[in-house]
C-alpha cells in the first residue's frame, strides 16, 4: 500500500516532482505553503513519534506531481493468480484463461493494475477523481478514456481478481480460416505420417497432383497445411514418423534408488563384443571376442568376467560361478533375454521363461537351483540394465588403450580408424590388459553416481559387503554352476549313460535302467565323471567315465573282468543276505494233501445186448426210486431178455 505519511527528509530523498531536495528546503516550502497551520494538523501534517522528533506530512499535503509519483511508484504490483482462494466458478474460468496467455500480455495487465491502483491512492488521499486520472494519465503516457475502459472492465470484482480482467483480449487476425477438403487431408495424412518422413512441400505437391484430377476445388497454401499439422497432438507425429522407440522416449526415463539394495543383493549380467581384433587360438583370422560381465547393482562393481568367441551359455555358467565362488550367492538377478541367458542350463525352471518350450521333465537351472529371483529385462531396452553404463566407460577407455594401437576396429562400419586391420591383439595380452584395466575402473575414486558420493566402486562394494548378510555356496552346491545340466536316459540293457561318445557306469545306475535322469557334467572336461541328479534335484550317484580299450589291449579286458567278478562277488553277496532259504527248502516245507476219495453212485445204468437197455437214469440222479418203479423196472427187464447191470461209463 502506499504510505501515507513522509518526514522532510524521506520526502527530499524521493526526488519528487515540484519539491526540493534536501530536508531543509522542504520544511522551508511547507511554511511558505501554509502546511503546517494548526487547523491542518492530523490531515496535512502530525508530529514525529519516533527517534528525533520532527513533523511529518501527509500525501495530501503535497502537490499533485508529487502525489502521482508517489502513488506510481508505491503502488503493488498485481498478484499472483493463487493468492486468493477461488470463490466462483467464473473467477476460476477468468485465471485459468491468464495462465493460458502471452508474457506480454500478462506485463500489459500488470501496467494497467498499477496505474489503476494508484489512482485508487490518490482518490482515497483527497485528490479529485478527474485530477487524478489526468495526472497518471500524463505521467503513464497513456490516454485518459483507456483508463475509465480499464475501471469498467474491473467494477463490481474484488480488487484480488482485477488482473485477469485487464489482460488484452485481442486475438490478432480473426478472418476465415481456409476450407480442406476431407479427401485431400486423408490423402495428405497418409503421405506425411509414415517412417520414412518425406517433408511438407513434397507431400504438398504430390497432393496437387492428385487434386489435378479429383473434384476437389483449390486447395489451401502449404503454410495452411503447415498449421493445420503443428496442431496435430505431438506423440501422434512423433510415432508414425519416428518410430515406437521415439514415442516411448517422450516419457521421462525412471531412475532406480539404489540406496534401498546392499552389495550382491542383486546383480545384472549382460554380453559385449570388444571393438578390438585379437588372435584367437585355433582360429585362422583375428576376431572380436565376446566379453560376459556380471555387475552388482547396488555399488556398479565389475564382479567377474569371461572371454569367449561369441556369446553363449558356458560364458555365462562360468562367470556366474567366478561371481559365487569369490563373493556369494545374490538374491536377485536382472538378465537379457537372449538365448544364452534363457538357455535351460541358465534359467530352467523360471516361471516366466517364454522364450524356449518348456518341459515336465526340465532340469532345474543353475540360478534356480540356487535359489535366485531372476528378472527379465526388457528386449532391446538399456537402461534396464546398469551394465550397459559400464560398458560405454570400456568401450571409450579400455577399446582405446595404447596396447591395442592399431587393432582397434571402430564401434561402427562408418567410424573405422585409417589402419583398420593393421594388427591383431593376441589373446594372452589382451586378458592381461583387460584385467588390468577392469581393475582400475572398479577401484576409480570420484564416481558420482547412484550411492557412491565421490567414491570408488570398490569402497562402496566393501562398505555395504562387510555389513554381512551374504549366502555362500557349499562344495554340493559348485556342482550346480560348474557343470551343465541336461537330462539322458539310462540304458535298459546295459545301464551307462552315453553322453556325446562317451560312456559312464557305476553299479547305483542299475536301479535305474530306463529312466530318465539329470546329468550334471562339465563340457570341457568330458573324461571326467558326471554327476546324476533326478529331475526333481535330488542327487542320486557320482558315474565314472568308462573308456573304450584297444582290441588287444589285455589291461583293458583285465580290468573289465575284475570290474565283472566284482559285480558278482558283490550280487551274490546281496543275494545271499536277501535269500535265506532255498528252492529245495520251500518245497520240503509244503503240506502234503491226503488222496480224495469220490462218493458212492446213486444211479446206475442198465446196459445190454441186441434188444439190451443201453441206458436208463432217474430225472433227478440224487432221487431213490420208489416201490412201484423198481418193479417196473424188474418186469420191463425180464420182458427183454434179462438185462445185466453194469457201470456207467459215459458211452452210448
């Protein structure tokens, strides 16, 4: 608000217009003045109340140059659009269009807001509301009839909400805006909205081509077009001429807090291919070799490494057992989903694993069997995965180093150096540099991101790991990531398991003639003996490898023969305790069962010769003849020529 009351000496300090400038002259111009008559006290002029006493003077009191400069230079600039809570719904719609406009604008408003609080001012000091108007109107430059416009669009608002109500409200030009016809939009749309992003003006001039010969009428200028698809929503351009990956780019990038993690809580592993030539043993040309890196995500630590010719799922098996047998087992692990991390001797068993047709019979992976939570990245996505941070410092850094001069390659077919292919690295030399420098970038102080606050990968590793809280692998357990796992069918005949030439035996393998089991085994070392587990992880033998002999090589048979005799020796022996009587012994111990003697006929038959009964039997063979039967039966027999009795033996 502007102050109402001045001492001389605040008054020579503004330099006002129409006053002197110096405290003396202007108590000297309120005595000439007629200031400080008594009948003036209070309204013109009061006493000093503070340190030194004195007069001051009211802005009433001073003249009328004076008092619009005041009131110019004390007035408040205009509000902010929330310093007041909306009250209506129409207040709300007034601010919401202000933010919606031009700097410019919002800077005319403010002008127009301070010159009419200021006239406010002066009105409520006593000066006419026309003397008023007319001196801020000469100082501001302005025209007096602006003014009274700017008072008629701000009456009956409150004073907090004049400054959306004196915005300029002009739009420019507001003439017709051109026609397009529906068609040629189509066919224009088609044309500009696709990948390969032809420009505006060729687009525009094949759509005259086709207007040529359509009833279209005139089409709009290209400038029309031009407007017409800056107003296009955005993420609508960007995909159908950028691309999907653009689109997902206009969403910020969501940053991981890894304050919450620990050392080896969770770790990413991911392959990258060195821009480098090295000699590879075994290979006529130099190649760029595949390096497998497994990272801890909490500290960015390079935890361990492979080399190999090309990505693959041994890299990946023997890395990840460097990272246990030095550090311990994680908990969590963020993966590619390439096919040499969803190999089954990687990941089997993982419930969200698509990539691959699962089995019933599917053994176990290593990370599932030891108990780790695998996380699939997102396809073609980097920065789901930390290490791929890691690996744009080691292309820069370690690709380059000096010891490579001359192998390096280039990250790209466009950017190959000038002696492109002069050398080649050789392998045992390029281990040694890599390790060495792999070294370095773990141990480099002043790295500033994620937790690590100026300190190395290492010190932030060391920190968190000693707190404790890590799973170590037992001497079971090696098994599990040092050998592949597979599952084979024992043989029904001969019970050894063949795998890739190779034959391996052990008497536990006989229980299991024809059954499927795991076999755990080493691919380097396939002389070795394999380990058999069931599909369901339970380990059951350890098999020896059973090698072929020459055919007259009598070691060989030798060792066979004892390898039979003491199968035998070792059946027998299990027979015996299993068998404890004999064949003879059991038949011995039978019961013996008495003769069976059949019952006394009932019935018999009568049988005789030429005219002889051949047979005669009751109805019922369990029925004794009556009295009258047998006499008929003796008189019909001496009628015939009496007949004799005989057994019946089942002949006619």
């Amino acid at each position: 608000m502007t102050p109402l009351w001045f001492s001389a000496s605040a008054l020579a300090d503004l330099a006002l217009p129409d006053l002197p400038a110096t405290p003396a002259n202007v108590l000297a111009r309120a005595e000439r003045g007629g200031w400080l008559t008594p009948d003036r006290e209070g309204t013109w002029w009061r006493k000093r109340t503070g340190k030194g006493g004195g007069v001051e003077f009211s802005l009433s009191a001073l003249p009328e140059a004076a008092r619009v400069e005041v009131a110019l230079r004390f007035s408040p600039q205009a509000a902010p659009a929330k310093a007041a809570a909306p009250v209506r719904q129409a207040r709300e719609e007034m601010w919401a269009w202000f933010e919606r406009q031009t700097d410019t604008k919002k800077r005319k408003a403010a002008d127009r807001l301070r010159l009419l609080v200021s006239i406010r001012a002066l009105t409520d000091a006593g000066t006419p509301k026309t003397a008023a108007v007319r001196g801020v109107a000469e100082r501001e430059g302005v025209a007096v009839s602006a003014i009274y416009d700017w008072e008629k669009q701000v009456h009956g608002v409150e004073r907090a909400d004049w400054l959306p109500y004196l915005c300029p409200r002009q739009t420019g030009a507001t003439g017709h805006q051109a026609d397009i016809p529906g068609e040629a939009w189509d066919v224009l749309m088609a044309d500009y909205l696709r990948l390969e992003r032809p420009t505006l003006s060729a687009c525009y001039r094949r759509l005259h081509q086709r207007a040529a010969v359509e009833d279209w009428g005139p089409l709009p200028s290209e400038k029309t077009f031009a407007r017409r698809i800056d107003a296009l929503p955005e993420a609508v351009k960007v995909r159908e001429r950028e691309g999907r990956e653009a689109l997902k780019r206009l969403v910020p990038s969501q940053k991981r807090d890894r304050m919450s993690l620990r050392a080896l809580e969770a770790v990413n592993a991911d392959f990258h291919t060195w821009d480098v030539f090295v000699k590879w043993p075994g290979e006529a040309k130099p190649l760029r070799p595949s390096m497998i890196c497994w990272q801890d995500i909490h500290s960015g630590k390079i935890l361990a490494w492979r080399l190999d010719i090309a990505p693959n799922k041994h890299a990946v098996r023997l890395a990840f057992g460097d990272v246990v047998t030095r550090y311990g087992i994680p908990d969590h692990c963020v993966l590619d989903n390439g096919r040499e991390f969803a190999s089954k001797w990687i990941t089997g068993g993982t419930t969200t694993r698509y990539r691959f047709k699962a089995r019933d019979d599917e053994p176990e992976g290593v990370l599932v069997s030891l108990g780790v939570q695998v996380h699939w990245a997102q396809p073609y996505h980097g920065q789901a995965k930390p290490i791929e941070r890691a690996f744009r410092d080691m292309a820069g850094d370690i690709a380059k180093h000096p010891a490579f001069a001359g192998a390096y390659t280039g990250n790209k077919p466009t950017a190959k150096p000038e002696n492109y292919g002069s050398t080649a690295v050789p392998l045992d030399q390029f281990t040694a540099v890599l390790t060495q420098e792999i070294a370095l970038h773990n141990a480099r102080p002043g790295r500033t991101g994620g937790v690590c606050e100026s300190r190395s990968f290492d010190a932030v590793f060391d920190a968190s790991y000693a707190a404790g809280g890590v799973r170590m692998a037992s001497e079971e357990q090696r098994r599990l990531w040092l050998l592949a796992a597979d599952t084979f069918r024992v043989g029904e005949v001969e019970p050894v398991i063949e795998l890739f030439g190779n034959r391996f035996f052990t008497p536990e393998l006989q229980e299991l003639r024809g059954e499927r089991v795991v076999v755990r085994f080493d691919p380097a070392a396939l002389q070795d003996s394999i380990f058999v587990y069931r599909p369901s992880g339970a380990f059951l033998c350890q098999a020896p490898c059973v090698a072929a002999v020459g055919f007259f090589d009598t070691d060989g048979t030798k060792a066979q023969a004892r390898l039979q005799s003491q199968l035998a020796k070792t059946t027998k022996a299990q027979t015996e305790a299993i068998k404890k009587m004999s064949a003879h012994q059991v038949a011995a111990a039978l019961p013996q069962i008495d003769q069976h003697e059949p019952p006394a006929p009932r019935v018999v038959r009568l049988v005789s010769a030429g005219n002889t009964v051949r047979k005669i039997e009751a109805a019922d063979p369990f029925h004794e003849p009556s009295a009258n039967e047998a006499a008929m039966l003796r008189a019909w027999a001496q009628q015939h020529g009496g007949p004799r009795l005989v057994p019946d033996t089942g002949d006619d």
